[in-house]
C-alpha cells in the first residue's frame, strides 16, 4: 500500500480556478473520504490522484514517488466508478481478471488472484454468471474485485454507491468498511452524502468551491467544526444557526441575547470578541431537549416519528424554525407550543466571517 501527499495542487481550465492550492496528507492504510456538495471539486480531485485530469500546479505524490507526470497505468492505483464501469459480455470471473489479461499475467496466478477477491468479496458463486444476471449491489462488489486483484497501492472510489437504493447502500457501506479493515489498504473515497462520510473514514476531507474548509476525523468534524459551512454540512439533520448579541463578558464566559431567544451564558476561550458584537450560535438537534421556560420557544410545525427519535421542527417568534431530535417516545403534536434548551457545553458560536471563535 502507499500514502498520498497533495502539496499546494491546483486545476484550472483556462481563468477558471476549478482546485485552489489544495495541501492534504493521506497515510498509508488510512481511509480518507473526500466529502462536499456538488461542483466542489471533490471528484475532479480524485481523478487528478487517478492521472485522469492534468494538475495545474503543486505536487502529487503516491509513495515516495512524484507522479505529476505519470500515466494511470504506472500510479500503481485503481479506481471505482459511479457507473460499475464492468464489461456486460464477460462472466464475473472474465471482469475480475480482465485486468491480469490485459497485462498477459500466467493462468495459475489470474486464477489465484480471482478466486481470492471472490473469497473476500463472497461471490464464490457468481463467478459463471454475467452483469445482466447480478443486482445493483453484486455488479458494485465486481467493480470492486477487479480493483482487488490488481493489488495497487490505493484505491480510489468515485461515488460508487450513488447508484444503489438506500438499503443496499447501507448494506454496501458495511462491505466496505469491512474491506477496508480486511485488507489494510489506503482508500480515497468521493461522496456527497456526510453520512456515508461519517460512517466509512479515518480521515474526512470537507471541500467547498475548491478549497479544503477543514481536515480531521468524524468526530472532530461533528463536534468541533471550524466554521459554519463545516457545521451546517456535517451532521444530520443539520445544525441550527440563530443570529446572537453579545450582551457581556465575564472571565471565561459569555452572555449571549436574540429576540428568539432569552439570556444564555456559554463558555469562552479566548475569542477577541466584544459586547454588541453579532454572532452565530449553532446547536444541533441532539443537543436539544425539552425544557420547562427554555430559552427557544416555538410552534410546533411538523413532527417526524422515527421510533427511536422524534424529529421536531418548530416555528419561533419571527418566523425562523429550529429542528430538534428529541426521544423517541416523546409526546409531541403539530400547533403545540414545545419549549427546549441544549447543552451550552457543546454549542458553537461563529463571528461574522463564519470562523468557530467557541472553545
């Protein structure tokens, strides 16, 4: 296996700056989900560690060696496509070892490689049949054995279950996860969806219009997100922001106002900030809790029952909503007034260019 480094990397076609100066660390076994909303070149970034897309500029590396330069074939890495990308004529054995073919690799050890990305991949019994007798889930699981027995130092995965329906992606993510764990192997994986990026990565690398907004495990970016684009995209459903004034500052704290919500006293460290200032606080919907003269008070709009959480969306004073995860054997019913508070520990507050300033 292999580690990626991407120092300063860019891509732009003509004025258009698509990748802006993108510097990531990828070791060696890890699994790093390249996660963002559409257009963020997320999946342009993936094809130019693939030598799919030219780099504009910096440096990419697999190993210890530069590949700025080198063809797909020599990057000594293999790719997952979005569209199964298998061949409808071959039988299951004939894709998994199409690769071996290609290269003339010996009979004996095209045989021995396929039979062992079956075993991994439990599909011993599919090897005679072809992609228009496989579901949507076994024809991934060929796309994924053909990677396999190519043995590359990484494996690069393009949106490879955005195809499937939610259960099989469920089903799928477990099969990947168990893979990744299996093998040791170093995986980039592309993905729009944060849940599949909460449940699949070591690392996850959050993009935004070309640039990395931040970097770090699934925890960190739920609980210590370094801006509000991070906190509104990472956490489902997202977190609530509602507009605040700093009332007053005392050692270690701050009071906090807003016309939808009464006095609340957060922890501080160190923020540089002021009284009058305006501010954004964030809470996520698990953080709330139903509160006898809490300091959000609203309508109750909808009321979603899961079984085991409730999911209520709720009306304040001037219109704004707040979406609230509460127990799922809560008692809750739409034209209600529900009054809730959260944990001021795990709050976030943003200044006005949208930077964590919380502890």
């Amino acid at each position: 296996m292999a580690s990626v480094s991407l120092k300063n990397v860019r891509k732009n076609y003509g004025a258009a700056d698509i990748i802006k100066g993108v510097d990531i660390e990828i070791a060696d076994g890890e699994f790093c989900v390249f996660v963002g909303p559409s257009g963020c070149g997320k999946s342009t970034l993936l094809r130019m560690i693939a030598g799919l897309e030219d780099i504009s500029g910096g440096t990419l590396s697999i190993g210890d060696r530069v590949v700025n330069d080198l063809p797909p074939k020599d990057r000594s890495i293999a790719m997952v496509f979005q569209s199964y990308a298998i061949f409808p004529h071959m039988t299951v054995r004939e894709n998994l070892a199409f690769g071996l073919t290609i290269a003339n690799a010996p009979k004996a050890e095209k045989d021995a490689k396929v039979a062992e990305a079956a075993r991994i991949l439990q599909m011993e019994h599919l090897l005679e049949r072809r992609p228009s007798q496989l579901s949507g889930g076994q024809r991934q699981r060929v796309a994924i054995g053909r990677a396999i027995v190519r043995k590359p130092g990484v494996f690069l995965f393009d949106e490879p279950l955005s195809n499937l329906d939610a259960a099989l992606r469920v089903d799928m993510r477990m099969e990947l996860a168990k893979l990744h764990n299996d093998l040791g192997a170093t995986m980039v994986y592309v993905t729009h969806d944060q849940v599949e990026a909460m449940t699949l990565a070591d690392k996850i690398v959050v993009l935004s219009a070309g640039t990395v907004q931040q970097v770090g495990t699934p925890l960190e970016l739920y609980h210590r997100p370094a801006n509000i684009f991070v906190a509104g995209f990472i956490g489902s459903p997202k977190m609530n922001f509602v507009e605040v004034t700093v009332d007053a500052l005392d050692a270690g704290a701050m009071r906090i106002s807003s016309p939808v919500m009464r006095t609340q006293v957060l922890p501080l460290s160190g923020s540089g900030q002021k009284a009058g200032d305006t501010l954004t606080l964030g809470v996520r919907p698990h953080d709330f809790k139903p509160m006898d003269d809490g300091p959000f008070s609203g309508r109750v709009t909808l009321v979603e029952h899961l079984g085991n959480e409730t999911i209520v969306n709720m009306e304040l004073a001037n219109g704004q909503h707040l979406i609230v995860a509460l127990d799922g054997d809560t008692d809750c019913s739409l034209g209600q007034t529900l009054s809730v508070g959260f944990t001021a520990e795990k709050a976030a507050l943003f200044d006005q260019a949208g930077e964590r300033i919380t502890g």
